[in-house]
C-alpha cells in the first residue's frame, strides 16, 4: 500500500507573485500537507485530510510553519571549505583562495567528501534544491550529481569552464569543455532529479574560442540552463572591457557567443547598463540576486526593486563560499538590508517567495518545485518561528503571521529548521 504522511501546522503558499499588489493577499495558509509518493497530494484542512486519509502518518507541527524547501539558484559547492576567507576583493578573492581550493577537486575522493559535506550542511538550512558550479573537473561533476541522486534531490550544475586567466592545472581548452561538458550533459541531464547546467565561469576566463563553444554547446541543449557571472564588481567590469574592446558591455560578451537567452541564469547582474538590462529583460533571461555575497566581497547594492518593477525574473541566491552563508534564512535577511540601503522595504511574503517559488522561477523549476500544491514534488521545510530566546521573545509580541515569522528571517539559523523533507522523505527532524 502507498505510504501517505500528513503534516499538519501553518502551510504557506502561494497564490500569486507578491510583488504585484498585496503581498499578504498573494499568500494562502491552510492547517495540512498530504504527500503520498515523494509528491504533494493535496493541502488543507486538518481535519477533512485525516478523515479522508485515516491511514496516513500523522506529523504534527502545531503552530510551526510549513513551506516549499528553499531553493539557491548561484552556488559554488567546492567552496563549501573556504566560506568566510578574509580581506580580498572579487579578483583577489579568486586568484587567492578561491583557485587554490579548487585545484584540490582533481581529486574525486576530495570531490565526494565536499559534495556530501555541502549537501548535509544545506539540508540541515532548509535547502532543498540548488544550481551549482563545480569545478573545471569532470570529477567534480560527477561527485555531486552522485551524491544528490543517492540523497533523492533535485539539482542542477555543471563544470565550471576556464581557459584562460586561471593558474595551470585549472584550465581547460574550447575543445576539451566543450568535449566534457557534452558528455556530463548527455550522462546526467534529465536523470533522476538532476539537470546540467552549461557553465563558462565569466568571461574573464574564457577565450572567445571558449565562449563560442559554449554558445554551440548550448544552441545544440537549447533546454539545458547556462548559468555564469554578470557584471558583479566595477574592477571586473573594466578587465572584461580590456579583455573584449569590440563587445558594447559586459552582457555582450556573451550575446555574441550565443551565451544570451531565456534559459540564462547571471548571477550578481548589479552594475547593469540600461542596454542590458533591456536585453535581459527582452530575452525573460533570470538574474540571481546573491546578496551576502555582495556585501562580504564589497561588490555593491543589486537593484531589487526597480529591476522587479521592470518585469525581471530574479531569484535569490547564496553563493556560497562568496557568500557568507549557507542559510537561505540569512540570505532573505541580507537581501532586506540591501534593499533598505536603496530606500524599499522587502514583505516577509516577498523574502519568503524569492527564497523559494522565485528562486524555482529562476531555475524554469516553478513547475515542480518551491511552492506546495498538488502534484508539486514533496521538498518541504518546517520553520519554528521560537528557535531561540531572543527571537522567541519578539515572536511573542507578534500580533500577525507576518510580525511572527520576520524575527525568525531576520535573526533565525539551522536552530528554525526544525524539520526538513526532499522528495517526500524526511532529512531531518
Ligand atoms: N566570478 C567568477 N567566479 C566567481 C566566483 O567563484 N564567485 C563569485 N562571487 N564571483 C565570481
Ligand atoms: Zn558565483
């Protein structure tokens, strides 16, 4: 017989994108989720479900409350080990910590040990789906997409490509990326819960040759994602002009290799041209919003609100180990703060969608992941919105959901997650 759980608490959905009209008003919160088959089998009222249902086991949450896992659309997993390395600016920051670390993934059993370290320090976060960059190994490819498929969750990544402006022993060439992305391609998109994701790091570091392998890689998998870096420091932004003085801004660096279109994912995207801008806007491409990241490495103040008011699909992002976190908790707090730097106030409800049904938007996974709806894949987080005294005591003043779960966003950590499911089964409790 199939195995029906039911989880019963505050469960929070959405309606509608809360950047347009009300953001309350674009929530629903009913008392139970019913999954059945690592799936959403329905949500609502407690007791209608346990009657329909009687067999089902029963989890009960009280007032916690129940949302779609968090989904972290810009992540590095083989950065996991140099999270929080001090004092270097984005260049810097990569040629002095960043490379060195990733020189190490060459190793597949050091590759395998830090895909299931990320992958156990995420799920305790509440994490549940996430779009990585490995490293220019294949080994590393094939060392997180093992180990999420043994764990039953949806992932997207790919090998990261580099063919110049890299130290020696991490650099490929546009034959040889291209050669291998293919192949990790053709062996894992689409398997289980996984997608490859196409994967020139930035164009710093790739060759135009490089570039338009890619490009071709991409035109022949138009289905696949390509994820890459846009416009995150102004020191960048003046190398890629150096590097590139035929291309009219940073984004076409990568519109003239065939690396622009509405399955593109450009993380940081802060210091746009209003050409670009345009462009992403005209092609629906998504920018990831990695607001710890900007902060810690000093790259400046994304433009939620005017590039949302504009139209764009923007999911928010980690960026571990730029970012300072692995908490999609403190990543909504971040994108808060930066968002009060340029005068707006983020909603709970809109941090809360951005972390998950955005986040999912951004990925083209809004189909199957980051909200909870019927025949929605069961990657469920439960938040308790008292996980600590200090926040306890503000929660305790709360006069509405909204008032109750901010301080939980603003000041909460693993300690909230008090649960955690991925495809329908349990990761934490
Ligand atoms: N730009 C190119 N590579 C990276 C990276 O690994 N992290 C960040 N934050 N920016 C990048
Ligand atoms: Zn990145």
């Amino acid at each position: 017989m199939t195995q029906e759980t039911l989880l019963t608490g505050q469960v929070l959905s959405f309606a509608r994108s809360p950047f347009e009209g009300d953001p309350t008003a674009a929530t629903v919160v009913t008392e139970a989720v019913l999954i059945r088959d690592g799936r959403i089998a329905a949500t609502g009222r407690a007791a209608d479900l346990r009657a329909a249902h009687p067999q089902a086991e029963l989890v009960s949450h009280g007032q916690r409350v129940i949302l779609a896992g968090f989904v972290d659309p810009h992540v590095h997993y083989p950065q996991t080990a140099m999270i929080a390395s001090w004092g270097k600016r984005l260049i810097d920051w990569l040629n002095h910590y960043t490379f060195p670390q990733e020189m190490r993934f060459a190793d597949p059993a050091h590759a395998a040990d830090l895909a299931a370290r990320y992958l156990d320090l995420t799920a305790a976060e509440g994490t549940t789906t996430m779009c990585s960059f490995c490293t220019i190994h294949p080994a590393s490819v094939e060392a997180f997409f093992t180990e999420a498929q043994a764990r039953g969750q949806r992932v997207v990544a790919g090998k990261t490509c580099m063919d110049r402006n890299a130290p020696e022993g991490l650099r490929d060439t546009a034959q040889s990326a291209y050669d291998d992305s293919k192949a990790l391609l053709e062996k894992w998109h689409g398997v289980d819960r996984i997608s490859y994701a196409i994967t020139p790091r930035f164009s710093p570091t790739s060759t135009p040759e490089q570039l338009a392998a890619m490009g071709a890689l991409w035109a022949e998998h138009p289905d696949c994602l390509m994820q890459t870096h846009l416009s995150e420091q102004t020191d960048e932004i003046a190398w890629v002009r150096e590097l590139f003085p035929q291309a009219r801004d940073y984004l076409d660096t990568y519109e003239a290799f065939g690396l622009l279109g509405a399955n593109g994912v450009y993380g940081h995207a802060i210091h746009l041209e209003p050409r670009e801008k345009d462009r992403l806007r005209e092609l629906d491409a998504a920018l990831v919003h990695c607001p710890t990241s900007n902060t810690f490495i000093g790259s400046g103040l994304f433009d939620m609100a005017g590039l949302m008011a504009a139209g764009h699909r923007i999911g928010l992002a980690t960026d571990t180990g730029g970012g300072s976190s692995f908490s999609m908790l403190r990543t909504m707090a971040a994108a808060y703060e930066i968002a009060h730097l340029r005068h707006h106030s983020l909603h709970a409800a809109q941090l809360l969608w951005l972390a998950t049904v955005g986040s999912a938007r951004a990925l083209r996974m809004d189909d199957k992941i980051g909200n909870i709806a019927p025949g929605m894949e069961a990657d469920l987080v439960v938040l308790d919105l008292a996980s600590t005294p200090a926040i306890a005591q503000r929660e305790a003043e709360a006069e509405d959901l909204w008032e109750a779960i901010f301080p939980t966003i603003m000041m909460g950590d693993d300690r909230a997650v008090a649960e955690v499911w991925i495809g329908g089964r349990r990761v934490k409790s």
